[in-house]
C-alpha cells in the first residue's frame, strides 16, 4: 500500500471579509491557540503579528495606531507607544524584542492566517 500525501487544512485559518477590517486598523482573531493582531492598509494590503505586547504583557497590538516611521510600516501599542514593524515584528524601539509574525492572505476578498 502507498503511501498518501496529507493535506493540512487547517494550516489556514479564515479571520473576516477584507471589508471588515476599516483601512489603517486592526483585529484581533484567534488562530488555533494564539490572538493575531491583523491590520488592512490603505492599498488593501493585509499584515499579521502577534496580538501580545510584550511590553505591557497585554493581547492589545490589535488596538495599536498604525503609521509610518521612518519609512517603516508600524503598529504603535496602546500602552506604552511602543513601535513594531508589520513586515517583521521588530520593535524599533528596542531591537532585542520582537513579535512573531504570520503568513496572511486575501483570497477572494477574504483574509486567511496561516496558524
């Protein structure tokens, strides 16, 4: 008997319509265990990064103010103002700290993480 190849179909985890998310904010969606904070930009473009700042040791990175600074696109937390870029989870703050980061798409005008 062969061997079949195993499709993961829950590597990918629908959080909302595109138009759910007001351009320049977030959300916050639970992908298997975690809170994702997930931002839609003013192009439609769509980023993921952890939902917890490990600053505040809040889950409120979905609440934060989205910018840019310096070139770089950011999420600003709530509390402590602290700065994390959305392309790779680094506080520009302090580069010793950083929030993972999560594969996300759009896909027929639906926004998936990938868990």
């Amino acid at each position: 008997m062969s061997a079949r190849p195993v499709c993961d179909l829950t590597a990918w985890v629908v959080v909302c319509r595109l138009h759910d998310i007001v351009p320049n904010t977030g959300v916050c969606a639970l992908v298997g265990e975690r809170q994702v904070a997930v931002f839609r930009l003013d192009d439609d473009s769509v980023h993921a990064i952890d939902n917890h700042d490990p600053f505040s040791r809040a889950n409120v990175l979905s609440r934060g103010i989205v910018g840019d600074l310096k070139g770089e696109i950011v999420v600003a937390s709530p509390v402590y103002k602290q700065h994390f870029s959305l392309a790779s989870g680094q506080c520009l703050e302090d580069p010793g700290v950083r929030v993972p980061v999560f594969s996300v798409r759009v896909q027929d005008g639906v926004v998936w993480v990938r868990a």
